[in-house]
C-alpha cells in the first residue's frame, strides 16, 4: 500500500510523485538564505547513539551548533526506548527532550499521539530548500535512504535478488540481523512471502521459520553487524544501502544488491517535542541542519542522499548515493497509519517471539 504524507503547503508524498522528484534531480544552485539568530542554554537533544550521533556532532552540530554558544546535552537511546519516553512525557508540564530525531515512521506515530509540536515554517527559513515532496509537518526531514540486500562477494558469489534469500538454508547460520531494524525485516519478510506494505500478517509465520531454517545471529548495532561481516561471522543480510556503501569505503567485505521486491524507503529528520524547554535553541537547530554545507557533510559522511535541493557536495559524492531512476520507481511505502497502529505489537513479538 502507498503511503501519503500531508506536505505544509504542498501536496502529499507517494510513490509517484517522490519518482517524479527524484527523476528532476536533487540539486540547485544555492540562493542565500537567511539565518536564525543563534540562542543560548542548554538543548536536548535524543537520537540514535553510536557512529551516527558522532557523525551529526561532526558535520552539523559542533560547527553550526555549539559553536554558536549552544550547549547540547544528548539523550542517546534506540527508536522503542526514546518513543516511549516522549510519550511518557507529554503528560508532563515540562519535557526532558526539546529536539528529538525520528524515523518517518516513527515521527508519523508521534504526532498521531500528540507528542510533536506542528512546526513553525517561518522559523525555519532554510525550510524552503527541502524537496517539497519530501516536506511534512511534524519533522524536519534531513535524509532518506531504502533497505536493500547486503551480502560478501568472497562467500556469496552471485549477487542475491530477493529478501528470500534470507531464508535460504545455503546460508544457514551465516545471515546476519541487526535487532533495531525488526521494524524493517518485518516489511522484508511481509513483501518476499506474499504480503504487502499494508498488511504484514505473513511476516510472522515467515520470520519464525527463518528462526528455523537458517539460525539468524542478532547483532545489537550497525557497528556489531559490520564487525561480523568484517570477522566474516556472517555473509548476508539486509540494511541500508547508505551503510553498505559506507563500510565498503572502510574495507568491510559487502556489497549490495537491490532486491526484485523494491527497497523499502525511509527518511530521517528531528522535531520538536511539545513539552519541551528551549523553543529558540530549538528552531535555531532545525534550520541548522539545512545549512548546504551539514546536510552535504552529513550525506558524504553516511551515504544517504539528502532532502535539498541546495546540499553541497562533490558530484562524485551526489553518484555514488543515488538510486537509480528504474529503483526509485521500485520503493515500497511505509503506511504510516497501519504502521502506528501496529508497531508497539510488533516491538513485543519480535522481542518475545523471534527473539526468544
């Protein structure tokens, strides 16, 4: 099922019109835009923990951040831990977190619940860069990427063409999983065993018998499943096509390959939780994160292609992370309704079932 996102201002994203957008290309010549004035005190800030939160400290927040006399004060925790505690809080006077980093999905379900503060436009004047298809009203949205296969050329010879292969009892004890992703392996398994985006009902039965089948190994993080790629404990699996590239550029033995099944898309950005403190410093760190030269940074650092049309990096940077027009037009759509609806379901089965 394709999922429609209600732009500010805009029409809605779907599978046709981000195809149509990309088509057009991401890039534009940058028109200056204007910058919010720098706040002071303190900001907290919740994200994903590991190479990814030093990856926006280094392209983003420390040069255009802290340097302006902001202090940031991190909430490091994965996606199920940080969602529960903004949830917690938005019965609270006052919050703990005043800017917080979401999947789409994720930020989706937030702003069903209450939790996210419908932003003001005209506090961020870079807002006007971003892709219009990719603009909502909840979330800053800074990147966006797909999951693909990921496999080693030296053990897996021929390049795998589907997320089925992540059953095949070739590869018993050998397929690797990442335990923050359940949430996209679920789609994988809904999509290569006769489900839909809409409806994920066969996954389950699909992924107890890949329990069965191949003996997954479960990693708690991208930098422990690129560490048994790297050692060769595993050979296949699947991921972001950004962190494939990125630690093929390291020396990781892994390719990727795009499953017959389409990608299964998803973006990243921030907002602003309602219970928060530090209003200023928070809109301040939104438009930030658009300046061309964080979101280029933060693009050649992670591979993902960026939400602007005005990032600056090498072209060599812009070819290498792009997806071909022929695999954009593949992506398979999160609906993001059935997905809220469902996801604290999910979290507990994969948790209690698979994981058992």
């Amino acid at each position: 099922m394709k999922s429609k996102i209600q732009s500010c201002g805009g029409p809605t994203l779907n599978r046709r019109r981000f195809t149509t957008l990309l088509a057009g290309g991401l890039s534009a010549p940058f028109i200056g835009a204007s910058r919010a004035h720098a706040q002071s005190g303190e900001l907290r800030v919740a994200n994903w923990g590991g190479d990814w939160n030093e990856r926006v400290i280094r392209a983003f927040e420390a040069p255009f951040v802290t340097s302006k006399g902001i202090r940031i004060l991190h909430d490091l925790a994965p996606p199920p831990e940080r969602k529960a505690k903004l949830l917690t809080e938005r019965r609270l006077p006052r919050g703990t977190i005043d800017v917080a980093w979401l999947s789409d999905a994720d930020a989706y379900e937030m702003d069903q619940a209450g939790v996210l503060e419908p932003l003001d436009i005209s506090r961020i004047p870079n807002w006007q860069f971003i892709e219009e298809k990719l603009r909502v009203p909840h979330i800053v949205t800074w990147i966006y990427g797909g999951i693909v296969l990921m496999y080693n050329p030296n053990k897996v010879p021929e390049p795998p063409t589907s997320f089925a292969e992540l059953w095949n009892p070739r590869w018993t004890g050998r397929v690797g999983l990442n335990d923050q992703l359940y949430f996209q392996y679920i789609y994988a398994a809904s999509l290569s065993h006769g489900g839909t985006m809409g409806d994920v009902a066969k996954a389950f039965p699909a992924l107890l018998d890949m329990r069965k089948a191949v003996q997954p190994r479960l990693y708690p993080s991208h930098q422990a499943l690129a560490a048994a790629f790297q050692a060769e404990e595993v050979w296949i699996s699947a991921n972001y096509s950004s962190r494939i590239i990125q630690w093929m550029q390291e020396g990781v033995p892994v390719k990727w390959s795009y499953p017959k099944e389409g990608a299964i898309f998803t973006s990243f950005g921030a907002g602003i939780p309602k219970r928060g403190l530090n209003r200023d410093a928070a809109y301040f760190y939104l438009n930030a994160m658009l300046e061309p030269p964080a979101i280029g940074k933060i693009s050649e650092l992670t591979s993902y292609p960026a939400s602007t049309k005005n990032a600056e990096m090498a072209p060599d940077v812009r070819a290498r992370i792009a997806f071909s027009p022929d695999q954009v037009q593949s992506f398979n759509f999160v609906d993001y309704g059935y997905a809220a609806k469902n996801d604290s379901r999910w979290v507990e089965w994969w948790n209690k079932e698979f994981k058992a």
